[in-house]
C-alpha cells in the first residue's frame, strides 16, 4: 500500500514549506527557487 504520486507531493510540499515565510504578512516572491518541470492536467 503505497502512494508514489502522494509520497511525491509531500515531499514537494515539505519543501516548500521551508521556503516559505513563517509570517503571511507579505507577499510570497518564489521566483528563481522554484522550477516547473513537469505539468499534468
């Protein structure tokens, strides 16, 4: 019982996380530290 597409998006997802802010305040800027790669309706 394992998930690879779900194992991938928390991963993605966790490391988002440490790029984010730990306020919401502002306006998040992620360009340049995030690269598109791949794309699936």
């Amino acid at each position: 019982m394992f998930d690879k597409e779900l194992y991938q998006e928390f991963v993605f997802c966790s490391y988002l996380l440490k790029l984010l802010p730990p306020t919401s305040g502002e306006p998040i800027d992620l360009e340049g530290k995030l690269k598109l790669e791949f794309y699936k309706l």
